[in-house]
C-alpha cells in the first residue's frame, strides 16, 4: 500500500456512516450482509447505502459477491491488514515495542 491508497481509505473511513458500515461488516465477517441489510441496520436510504458501500469498495476496504440477486457485501480483510502495516512500517524510528499491538490485532482474528 502506497500514501496515496492509505489517504483514499483513510478518507472513506472518516464519514461516520461509513465507518459504521465498515465495521458492521467486520462483525458479519466471513458471511457478510446484503446491501439492503446493511442500509436498514444502519437506517439510511438504500441509494445513499449503495454510494457509501462505492466508496468503501474503491478503498478496498469492503468486497462485493453477487449471490443470486443480490449483492452481498464483506469487509475486505487484506486491505484492513495491509493498511494496518502501512502504519505500522518505520513505526517510531524503530524507538518503540510494536509487538503488544501485533500481539492485539492477532487476537482479533477469526
């Protein structure tokens, strides 16, 4: 991940709705939510949910699967990682443990 991928998801996380979003499908992972189960658990319009849900896809922070008709919507997990090591790289000049927080987002795993 480059400066230029990490401020365009930076970007999409910073609107509540869409961290919201973000993080409702962390919690569905690895099943996911169809878009209008996404919208109606976050009480916003389904054409607003759908410019939201744009947004984060081209972040890579969330997926799209077509599953009959309809589309099904999963946090995109490799792109949470690689912004999590793009923070992390050359984190503090090398000053400082970083172990404890790997240790911690280790636990988080599925």
């Amino acid at each position: 991940m480059d400066s230029i991928d990490a401020q365009q998801a930076f970007a999409a996380l910073s609107q509540a709705t869409r961290l919201e979003c973000f993080r409702l499908l962390v919690r569905h992972e690895p099943t996911g939510l169809a878009a209008g189960q996404i919208a109606q658990a976050l009480d916003v319009p389904q054409n607003t949910m759908s410019t939201h849900l744009g947004i984060l896809a081209r972040a890579e922070l969330v997926r799209a699967d077509r599953r009959g008709r309809s589309i099904v919507y999963r946090a995109d997990i490799e792109g949470l990682r690689d912004l999590m090591l793009f923070l992390l790289k050359d984190c503090c000049g090398g000053t400082i443990d970083i172990e404890p927080l790997i240790a911690g987002l280790r636990a988080c795993a599925p």
